[in-house]
C-alpha cells in the first residue's frame, strides 16, 4: 500500500491525512479513477479472444479497500484504496493500490 508512515503534519488541527483505523469496504468507480478513452487514451477496437479472456478487466465498479484521506494543494480528496482486479474469466487476480478521486468511491454498506 502507499505509505503514509513518515508524513508529518505541519498543522494537527487541520490534518491533510485521515488513515482508517481498519481499512473500509468501498467499490471504486473505475471509469472514473481512470478515464480510459478520454483525453488521449486509446482504446484498440479489434482485440483478439486471448487478450480479452486473459487481461485485466477493468470496468465498472470493483472492490476495494479504502486505507485513507489524503487532500490535495487545491482542496480535493483523495482515497488511497487497494483494487482487487481479475482478468475477464475471473480466475487470475491482482491488488492495486491507487489514488483516486473522490468521486470515484463508494462505501460499501455494512451487513449485519
């Protein structure tokens, strides 16, 4: 995960880094987090069967945890969460860890 072990706080009454005590549940909106398509990413019309069985598919809502806050220069916050992302078929999984925006996360409701 990102670490956020050596930030100090230059005002504490005003912390820019809000770390969970236990990470959260979220989903991460992930054509949100990452634009793909959009502003000079490309996207490849004719993909062969293997690559689209096997590559990370990354779309929609995918689980996530969420560590921490962190706010940006202009006001903005981030989520520092870990991805859990498989390929098409589901059999193959990687974490990701990433910074996205706001936006970009949900929480995922509690169940009792």
């Amino acid at each position: 995960m990102i670490n956020t072990d050596h930030w100090t706080e230059r005002l504490p009454d005003n912390r820019v880094i809000r770390i969970f005590d236990e990470p959260r549940a979220v989903k991460v909106d992930i054509g949100r987090a990452l634009p793909l398509g959009r502003g000079g990413a490309s996207r490849a019309d004719h993909v062969s069967m293997r690559v689209k069985t096997s590559a990370l598919y990354m779309s929609g809502y995918l689980d996530a945890t969420q560590q921490f806050w962190v706010k940006m220069h202009d006001g903005q916050w981030l989520a520092g969460v870990t991805v859990r992302v498989t390929d098409a078929g589901g059999t193959n999984l990687v974490e990701i860890d990433m910074l996205v925006t706001a936006d970009a996360v949900t929480e995922v409701p509690a169940t009792i």
